[in-house]
C-alpha cells in the first residue's frame, strides 16, 4: 500500500484500497439484511491514534461473541488500521482528528453467493461541531422507556451492527428534549449507557458508573477510572437508579469521540447548578495532558470556525 | 417502468430499476452500521404474489414504529412491488417462484451527507433446495439459551433489520444439532418463535401457537389460523413451554417461503413417533388448494433436479 | 340528616355532617402520615348516581385488602352516599354533575390517640372545563418510564391513598408532552392504564383492553365492554405493548368522570389520521343514550361558558 | 418566633405556628387524596438533634425526585426544625426525646383552589415504651410476601407518604407473628429493609446489610456503618436473601428513633441462640458513647415508668 | 401374579412382587440422592380406579421430560397397576379407597454399579382422617412466600420426585398458620397451586383458576372442569392474584384423593361467610354422582369411626 | 463403635453401624418421595479428611434452611463421621481416597409411621478415573437452558435432596455435548454454577467467580479464594455472563472430589489456547503442597491403572 495521493479519503474494504465514495457493500450483504456482523472505532489526537490495541482486542472479543472469523489476526487488524490512517493523514484538517474504524459483516448473503466475511476498515473525521457547544453548556439526558437489551438476548458487550435498540432509545431522547442524549435502564431498572456512550455520576467527590452487567466496556470508560485514580478520585462500579441521577453533584458521559461530555440536566432536572461540574473539568484536563491536545479547545475551535462560516 | 429484456434480475432502488449485481449501498448507510432499517417479505405461488397487502401493510407499521418516513405511500410499495415482480417474471424457472421483498432503512449516515431512506424492492427466487426435505423428514428444533429480545427493547412484532439476536440463536441451534431450526424463549420461559418462524403444537386435535407478546405476527401464521377455522380444527393462542413442545402431538413451524415445515425432533426428543403428523398434512393440503400450488410437490422437484444435477 | 339549607357543600364526616370548607384531617392522620387509606368514587348524569353500589362494592374489596375495616356496612356507605348526593342538589349547576366519593384512612396516628379509621362521604362538582376540548381534539397519551406498581407491592385493583407511583407518571407525561396523560407499562412491558384511567384501543374493528394483572378495573371499563357487547363490537382482554397502540387504528381512555376520552396522539405518534375514530364515538353515544344524558354536549357547554367568561 | 409558653406542643403549619391539637390539614390536600407528599424525622438525644443536617439534605434529595419545590431552602428547612424544637423544649419530660419532622406535601387539590405545598414541621416525643424491651429480648422478624416497591415504580430512596406497600408489609408481619417487625424482600428475592427499619446480619464477624438498591439509605444504617468502620468492624453492602439471615450469627434493625433493634428470631427461627448478640451490644454502646445517651437505658426507664402506673 | 393371600399389602418393585414392608431401596439410588425421579398417583372409588389412564398418561410426560426410560409401556403400566389393586383388594377395610401410585426414579448410583431405573407400583389407604373436617369446616389457605418453581428450571407440569419448594411451601403455611395449606405464587405474583393442590375460586358464580404456566395439570383440576361444563358453570383459566382470592365468592383445592377441599380463611381472611360455599358443594355432589361414592359422607365416616376410638 | 474387620465398607444408618451393601432406605422415605432431606460430603487426602467441620457446619445450616432436626448436634455428626472413616481406613487402596457424606431426610412417610429423620453417614471412594484425563486436556462447558432455581423457590445455598434442577442441567449439558460440565445461568442471565460444581474465570490475571446469590458456596470455591490470596492472585466475586467467559482467558471449576477442573472449551468455544491454562495450574499445585497430595497424579495414577487393566 501506498500513501494517499488523492484529495479523497481511501479505505481498506476486503483487501483492497479504494476511495471512500466507492464504498459499497451489496444489498445482500449479511450486515445490512440481518445486522449481522460487529465493529469498532478508535480515534487519534493530533493524527496519533489512542489505544488502538484495546479497540481491535474488544472488536476481536466481539468477533468470538457472534463466532465470526475476520480471516485477519488482530495484529494484521491492527496494522491495516494504522496504514488506513497514515494514507489518509495528509487530508487530516488542521485541528481535525480521525475515527479509525474496522467494521466485520457476516458477508454474502443469497442470491449473492456465499462469501468470507466482509472487512471493512476506514477512518472518517470527526464531527466536532455537533458535540463541541456540550463542553460549556453540558448536554442534557432523556431516561428513556426503552430498556437496554439483557445478556440474555445479545450481550451489549459485544460491540454488534444490530443498534435498533439503541437508536430507538436515541430517537425517544430527541423526541423528548431535542438535542439530548438517551439514558438506557436495564430490565431491572438500573442506569446502563445511552446511544454509544457511557455514563458517570459524581457524589460526594466520588465517581460511580454502572457494573458491565449490561453495557459495552468503553475504552474511554476505563480511561476515566484510570485517571481518576492517578487523581485520587474514588470511582465504584456498582448499580444505581433514576433517583441517584436526579440527586447527583455532577455528571457526564464517555465517548471515543468526545472523550468527556458534561451532563446538566436529566429529565428535565439540573444537575447541581447546571453548569459542568469540577470533578468533570479535572478530568478532562487530566485526559488533554495525557494525550497531549487540549480535548475541549480542539472542539470549541470547530465550531467557531462553523459559526465565523455561517 | 418496462418489462424485463435482460437476463439478470432487475430491482428498485431508491427509485431507480437496476440489475440485480449492481444492487450496492453505502458502507455508511444507517441500515449497515446500526441495523437502523425495516423489511418485510411475501412470496408468489406460480407467479402470484400471495397476500401481499398484509405484508405490505406489516411493513408500514414497522416503520411506524422505527420512525421513518419511507417516502412512498403503501399503495405506491404495493404497485411498485408487483412491477418489480412483472419485470423479472420472465426470468422465474420452472415450479420456481419468488420472493418479493421490501427494505427500508435510515439512509445516509456520517461522513456521507443526510440523505432519505434507502428504499429497495426486489424479487428473490426461492432456494426450495434448501428445505424440500423437511416436508418428508421434518426438521429437527433446538430450544436456545438465547431469549428473544422483549418488547421493552425492541417489539419483535416490528421487523427490524437488526436481527443479530435471531442470528445467534440459529447459530446456537445448529451448534447444538446441525441443521437444526432455533426455537427462542421469551424471558419468562415461555415459547415464543424461531429464526423467521413462527411455531405451533398440536395437541389432542387442537392447535397452539404462542400469543403475539413477543414474537413477528406472521402472515403464514394467520394463514394456518384461518385454514385451521375452516378445517374445524380448534386453535389456542396461549403462553406454552418446552415441557408442552417435547410431549406434543405434532409440531410445525410456519414462514413465508415454506408455508408450514414439521418438526419431528425437538431437543433430541422425537415429536410423537417422528414423523409428520396427520394434521400438520392437512393443513399443507389446505394451503396448497387455496394456492393452486401444491406446495410439497413443487419444494420436492428442485430436490430432484438438484439431485440429478449433481 | 336534613337537606341542605346553605350555599356551601355539606359533607359526611366520621359521622357528622358539616361544610366542605371545614372538611380538615389531622396532619397526624394515617392517611396522610403513610397513604394508608382507600377510596373510590362514582359520577352522577343530571344528579343521578351511575352504578354507585358497583363502586361502593369495590370500596369494600380495597377495604378488605388493606384490612380496614370502616365500621359501617356497604348498604350503610352507599345509603349515606345518596344522602350526601341529596342534600347537595340545590347545589348542582346547570349542566353540572358531581363526583360522589368516599374516602377511609386508618384514623388516628402517633401523637394522637388510636381512634377508629377516618371515613369521609362528599361529592364536589365534575371540572369538566378540564377535559371538554378533549372529546373533540382527543387528548395526547405519553407511555411514560414509571412503571405501575405490580401486585407484589400494592395490587393495583385496590384504589388505595399511596398514589405517589400514579403521580409520578402523570408528572413525567406533562414534562414530556405537555397536557398528556399517562399510559404505564407493567413490569413486563405491557400496557396497564393511565393515572386514574383504563385504556383501550381499536384494531380490525375490535377493542383490546388489558387484562386485570394490574389494572384497576373500573366500572367505566366495565360499562364500555357492556356496550360494546351489545353494539356487536367484539373486545378482548389481553397483554399488548406500545407497538400495538403505534399501530392502532383509535385509542381511549375511560374514567369515571369523562366516561371515554378519545386519543389521538401517543408518545408523539398520530393515532390514525388524528382525530377521535368512529367506534370511540360509537361508544360515548351508546352510554349518552344509557344515562340519558349527552355526555360529549355536556362537557362542550362548560367549554363555552367558561370562555365566554373568560 | 417565640418560645412556647403553652402546655401544648406548638408546630409549623404552612408559615405558621400552631398548637398540635389544631394541626389540620383539608380533606383534599394532594397528600392525603393521592399520598403525594414526602417528609423525612430526625431524632434527639437529649434534646440535641442528632444529624438533622443530613435528614433534611435527603429531605430535599426526595423533594427534587417528586417533583415538589417546598418554597423554603435546605437551610430555612432546617432553621425552622430547630426553632420548632426549641419552643417545644420546655415540655420535654425527662428522659424523654422527640423526633423532629418535616412534612411536605403537593398541596391544594380539587375542589380548594391549586395552592403551593402543604409544609409541616413538628417535633413528637418518641414513644420509647413501644419498643424498649426489644433491648432485652430483642424483636422478632418476619419476611413478607408483600415485597418491596422497585425503583422504577416509585424509588424506595425517596421517602415518600405513599407508605401502603409498608404497611400492608408490617400487617402481615404482625398477622404472622404478633409484635413482629416485618423484612421485605425486592422483586428478585433479595433482602431490603422493614417497614422504617434497614437491616443487618452479623457473619463471621462482619455486618452484612442490603445494597441501596431498593432500600431507604438510613442516617441510622450510615451511623451504624461508620461506628463499625471505627471500632474495626468489616462491613458489606451486598445482596443476601433469607438463608443468610437464617443462618446469622446476630441481626439487627436500625432506625432513627430506636438506632438498633436487635432480632432474636425470624420467621421463627431462633437467631444464634436467641438472646441479642455482642456486636449488636457493641454498636449500641458506640452509639450511646456518641450522643452521649445510654440509649438502652433511656428505653427502659420509659418501661419501668409505664409498669409502675400500670 | 397372584391373589394377595396375607394380611400386608403387597406391591411391585422392579419386577417383583413384595410385601410393602420389605419395599426398600438403596440409600444411593438417584431418587433418593438427587431427587432425580417421577411419580403419579389415581386414587379408588369403592376399589374401582378413577381415571387411572390419564394418570398413567401424565406420568409417561413426566417420564419424557426428565429423560427415564421405565423399561414398561403406559399400557404395562397401566396394567400391572390394576393387578397391584386387585392382589390388595381383600385388604381394604370398609369405606377405604385406595392410592395407586408409580414412582421411577433414576435407579442406582455410585458407589452401586449403574442399573436400570428403580420401578415402584403400589397402593396405600387414603388417610381421611386427615382432612375429613375440612369438608365441614373448610381448610384455611396461607399464601407462601416462597414461590413455585418457574419452568426454566425444572417445569411443574412434571410431577418430581424432588419437591423441596413444595415442603417448604407447606412448611411456612403450616408455621403460620397451624393446619392450613399452602397457596404459592409465580414469580410474577400470579396465584399457582399449593402442595398437591390446584386452586379454584368462584367469582360472581364463575370458577377461575391458575393457567397451565407454572402448576401441575391436575386430573380432579379436569375433572371439576369438566363437572362444571356439565353444571353450566363457566371456567375461566387465567391469571390472578392474592387479592382476587381475598375477595372471592368461594375457594377450594382439588387434588387426586380429597377431589374438593373447600377453602374458607386465605391469609387470616374469611371466604366469604366462612362456611364452605354453594357452588363448591355442587360441585362435590356431582363428582360423588360420577364415581357412585358419596365423597363428604366416606371421608366423615372415617372421622367419626377414629373419634368413637379414641 | 470397633474396626471395621470386614471387606465390606461399613456405614452409619440412623444410629447403627451395618455394611454398605445393606443400606436401605424405605419406599416411603421422604427423602426418596419427596426430596425432603440435604447432605454434605467432604473428602479425604490420603485419608485424611479435609475441612470437615467447615462441611458440618454447612450441613447444619442446611437443616436449618429446611428445618429438619437431625437429632445429632454438629460435633457429634462429625465425630460419627470421622469414625466412619476410621472404620473403613483398612479398605481404602493405594492412592485411593474417600467421599465422607452425611445424607439428611424427613424420615417415615404415610403409610409408615411417623419416624424421625433418617440420617446417613458413610464413605465412599472417589471414582478418579472419571475426571482424571480433565486435568490433562480439561473438561467441556456447555451453558444451559436450564437456568439454576432462584432463592425464592429453593435456595441453592442449602444443599438439598431435591436436585432435579441440576440433573437437566447434567443431561441437557451431556446431550449437547458428550463429557461435558454443565454451567447454569440465574433467572437474570448470570453465570452461577454446574451440577455440583463452582466455576471461576481468569481474566488479565485476575479470578472472577459469582457472587452468592444464587450458587452453593462451596468450601472448595472458598479453598481456591483463600489459595489465590496467598498466591497474590486478585478475586473478585461479581455478576458475569456468557461473553466474559467465552472471552476468558482461562476457566475451571471447583468441586470437593476433583478440586480444580480446567476447562477448555465452552459452548465450542475453545478457551484461549485450548489447553489447560497457567493460573490453573498454579493454584492445583498449591492446593496440592496445602494437602500434602500431588492431586493431579493421584487421579491420574488411576486412569494408568484402569488402562493397564482395560
């Protein structure tokens, strides 16, 4: 492979480099009929990819989980990403960073004849502007009706293209506080995640986040345990409830993408005074030093120049 | 929109009538990445599409309740329907016939721009190779670990591309015996479907066949209900259990493209003396007249010539 | 008892009868202290009581499943009831109706001395300004988070004081969708009933109501199945879940007060094509015809009143 | 506010000051009709209230879960406490304590006008006779049928009036076994509180005591917690189910007004070897070492006063 | 086999007919170490047996679902259960009928070598004395709090050897209310059936009992089914809950060798006027007309022939 | 009690001492009708018993659970016991070594008359040949539909006779997949435990093992816990569910007779490499130094010598 000379992103799609608009997958393919196939998403800051290991081992876990073999080690995996990613560093934006994503279908599907999985790898940049505002004025959170799908029926630790659970959960959210992001129970009536986040509470100066009984194991989520402990915060994995939300200090949720994202009203109610929180801040600051860009002005930064553009 | 003159199947997509091969979506489309899209499914017999208004109509109140607008009025999916099956009817083989499908999903999704749903319709044929034997020999059932998804995450009566937890069960069913057909618990334990089967017992004369709580209210279900009223055999919608299912009289599954297909093993116990009963016949007898197709007799002949063939 | 001789409502309490405005409770009692109490209520048309002894046999039923007994017989509670109902009357407005109701907490609690239970017997004009818009309009329905006690806990067939459950979902329907009435799941997903309301929807013709697993069964319920009955409309007791009312083709409620309140929007969704359907109409003007009184007409002439005032 | 110079009890009643014996509320106060109100009570020892900062923070923790705004501030709430008591100090006999209590509930209903909440704040002497022997011969549990609301019905964090699902517990423990306490299990069978009561189990040395689950978070049950912490006690909030206390070695209630109850039987087996156990006895001195009130003996002087009238 | 010439009962045990006091089995037989075993049991009217082949019938389903094969055909069986009533017949007394019970259980087990199942078949006299009153006075029932065992662990339509939650069950109804029976709910709250017993109630002069989802399909449970079919009684089966049997008209087990006991306190609460009801005897004198046995009358005459002795 | 001078094991039946092979118990036992009983059994090193008292005293608690009065207090059962041993030492071969089991049930049953509680105590020789060729290749899992009896049915915790629960687990295990273990999920979808066994994972070198909720607490579980410490090894004891051991690390079980069983495949899913893992093996060569017993050789010099034989 060789380094992108185009003006246009390329990706990896079953063993070959072709532009990002030419990226197709057939109607009959298993991940698009039945959801069938799984997938994951790094990203870097300032071009260097975060934690990428951990990305391709949990991707490589939910593979063992759905009992799809990619036909690639998880190092070949690995290494693909990162030529998928320098082929495409030269269109990287100044203050822009990439989602470096492989994603892992069951492949053909009849008519089609049956085929080897379909692999995917490719990395798209980041949409600053839609979360960047969140940083200053948190998000606000909708507990929706929709529970989190049980271990029994797939086990959200597995990171699987089959999501209607939690778009419709995204969809209720939006309904009811547009622009909020979705908090999912579980059947037992304890707080999961939302749509591809995890979530944190802050009480009395101690971090609490749901157990993995139900929810993907973020690799951000782990980040803020460990900074949290490098910063002498206490953090406890354990089941809580609406009613722990409501009457939290502060609160906020982790992502890939946006690392951090203060919370400041849930369901309507403010958290604390309904600004992000200094346990929040501390956090985030933590997390800028140790991937070396200042996550939050990395965002602000976008969204100026979309505001100056508009 | 004009008949067919090539000799490759042609589809609709997105308001286009394109050949079959050349059927792609994006990689970044809603339905592949989140499983974020509806489907529905109806079959012809001899050419004649059966009962396409109810899947039609189906299919509406899954989108309906995944919230997308499909852009098309269900009379327009009707009409288009049958063109696409008009278009390709020149191309439908000897006693074969076809699917004719219907997906929806959520369109364009990041880094592509927003666009509307991806709308395909298209005919299939039916791959009768693949069960033709059943009628004869019954098909062996596997109750899974697996449970089916509650409504409180995602409605089973809503057909939803996400189907990763029907997935695992057949994967689990045929792990466990192979060939088998899955047969799902509900997360009370009772009975509920199969991977795109609905599923009945017989039991001194009468028929069971479990309540819509937690499964696809299926066309070819209502089918053997209204077949069974006019056979004047008595047929209970109720909450069963394995115990029922091992010591019943007889045991069928139904599905669109197979009509009705007996199950003669069920967790390596044989249902009654193990081979299709008397009323799962009648009831194919039954279909077959209000068809015009004798529905085991035309599954068997592709098993002959494909057996010829080879 | 003599009739009422003053333009205030007399009531009945703990054997004495005396105006509303002095109608107080100790702040000690153990219907405030703990909810520990039931209730029930029944409506009059054109002063006359509407199944009265059906809502007074219901107050003994919650009265011996909290096992308080209220030291006067049924006969005795609905006897008083008609007197309370009596010597109001000169009271009752043009187009006015009253709700009758009887109340009875444990009584007397801690720094009081024990005493018998506190039993309360009064009727107070229906708001009808509150809901008269509705039989026109339909009202919104928000299927809410908060899921209704299961009868493990409290049965909901008692009409017990602790409502705080039912007023929480009522809180979180007007937070999301202002105006709405509630619409609780069980804990297993289905449908329940509103805040002091049942809940039926239309489909094929039929109605479809939920079973009595925790509901309370109301006599306004009870008088819709009558009716439907007799006007060949065929309903059914069963489990259904939110996809069923998405889809359905007319939704309502009914309550003693409003008799059936039609539903022309749920959690955001159109109910049909928006307006009140034909059935429900079918319905309210059966039980018009039943109390001699149009029910719809009734409600719509305090609308008027109240904005000609206004 | 001046001192009480009555021999009566004065109390604060929606901004008023007021003799108990007048505290009323209306008959259609929201918290009487629908239970909707919360209310938290703080003890003292002595005179001197005993963490009443941290009964009115939950207070306020369980205002902000229903919803209600008081009109008063945290710190006004817990000025006026004490100002309640100290005009009701005088008439504190000796060795007498009272709890202190703040009341609020939704307020005016139909037919009164809307008014803003119904706010009470009241000190009562503790009715020590009631309970004083269970020091000695410790008190019997029983573990209801009844079960425990869950979480997603109505938070058993929140201290609500809608107390039936309590009581109705604390009934059936008394039908079983005269005198008994009651002890609710939650929905999947674990062990959570009784009716105003958390509980522990002693094992091996160490306290056991339900998680926050579905449970009241006591002061008592944290005091109970940090004295163990201090005199080098493990303690564990865990689930654990009637086996566990079955087979404890000691078991105790707590609560504000009594601080440990000790338990010598449960559904009539004998605790350990029936007596209360050490590290009860250990707890208890803690505590009285604190407040600086021989707790047991406080109890029982009440009982020795009661015998000698009697 | 031949005629019973002794004065002790005889029975089968693995292929041999022995006296039932030398009817012994290992101490490591699977039954007896793991429970692992089925067993059904009709009883005699006058020495003739009541519907002996549904019980044989049942008793092969129980067989089919633990996976023992007897080594006997239903109709073997069947037969040699008669032959076993009809050697003892010269043995029963005057006014005694017998049990003829089956049990297979697993047979040997380590330390034994591994043999074929272990066959018992014999009768043994109804023990009326036990529950001759109840017809008289009616039975108290104690709903339990443990609760039946749900079909995902071991289905109660499979009559077991290993009835641990049954005796328990019976031993909390028994503690807390001496000679009462016990009443078990699902783990959904839903009344089910006591130790040996299914459960009727009567209701506005309908019968309502458990669904098939968690009790054992009891044959006198039919047998009053059928009798009330005949009577003009209408059955309902359906869920319901502790307080539809607090409130009901009448209650009353069935079980194989009492047919109807008639239930007259649940809970500490009277049935209705607590003497056993209408509908209850109907039914008992239908059943007597059916078999030619005076039901009431059989069993009190045991009762009084032990009263004249004692 | 003297020597035993025979060849023949002796044993200990309600109070004598006779040989094994005539220990019988009757039909009518309620241990064999109705599973009424529980049982322990410890095993010997050497001959030389291992944590007996710890195997009483979970007996006794057992008893307790069940309220069975065995008629013996704990230091006498377990004296009894070690005569037992002592009475059979001369009959134990090379490398051989005993179970030591007591076996409780409620005794006489009608028609016999009432007795008090059978008690058995007896040893028997572990079959090592069964399980020896596990340590060298691991045994299979299989994760069943058969889910583990809650506690609010029968508490696992209590060791009883009615074990049928984990008998269909046994067979559905074996029928799945011949040889292997069976692994039980809780009614939530947790990971419990097999038919007499405990399991644990290994994950980024640290042991997961389920918590108490809904397992036996096997002495052998704790063994494995208090070995790890000393090895330094983390445990954790929480909720964990299919996925965590599919993508384990390593897997094993724990039983009394075997110790430690590796695992290496699960549901076809091979366990990391397929082969026995390094923690495993660390903690059998501890728990081997602990006993003064080379546990894997022992058990492996047994399958040598049945080989030589076969």
């Amino acid at each position: 492979m060789t380094l992108n000379e185009h003006n246009e992103r390329q990706l990896y799609l079953n063993g070959k480099i072709i532009p990002e608009s030419e990226a197709k997958i057939s109607l009959f393919d298993y991940g698009f009929q039945e959801g069938y196939g799984v997938f994951d998403l790094a990203r870097t800051f300032n071009g260097r990819p975060f934690k990428l290991k951990e990305h391709v081992d949990r991707l490589f876990r939910s593979l063992c989980y759905v009992r799809i073999d990619p036909g690639l080690s998880s190092e070949e995996m690995e290494k693909i990403s990162l030529q998928v990613l320098e082929m495409n560093e030269n269109l990287r934006g100044e203050k822009e960073d990439y989602w470096i994503a492989q994603t892992i279908s069951g492949g053909g599907n009849w008519p089609l004849p049956p085929t080897g999985p379909t692999v995917a790898i490719y990395c798209i940049p980041l949409p600053f502007v839609r979360w960047a505002k969140y940083y200053e004025t948190g998000v606000h959170a909708v507990i929706t009706c929709i529970r989190r799908v049980p271990s029994e029926c797939v086990d959200s630790k597995a990171k699987v293209l089959s999501r209607m659970n939690l778009q419709l959960a995204q969809i209720e959210a939006n309904r009811v506080d547009p622009g909020a992001y979705s908090l999912l129970l579980d059947l037992k009536g304890n707080i999961t995640e939302g749509t591809g986040l995890n979530f944190f509470i802050v009480r009395d100066g101690e971090l609490l986040t749901s157990t993995p009984y139900n929810i993907l194991c973020g690799v951000s989520r782990a980040t803020v345990m460990d900074l949290a402990k490098e910063l002498g915060i206490k953090v406890k994995e354990c089941d809580f409830q609406p009613y722990d939300v409501y009457t939290a200090d502060e609160a906020f949720y982790t992502t890939t993408s946006r690392c951090i994202v203060p919370v400041t009203q849930v369901d309507g109610l403010t958290v604390s005074d309904g600004s992000p929180g200094p346990v929040t801040f501390k956090l985030l600051k933590a997390w800028s030093r140790l991937v070396g860009v200042d996550i939050v002005e990395q965002a602000l930064s976008h969204l100026e120049n979309s505001q100056l553009k508009a």
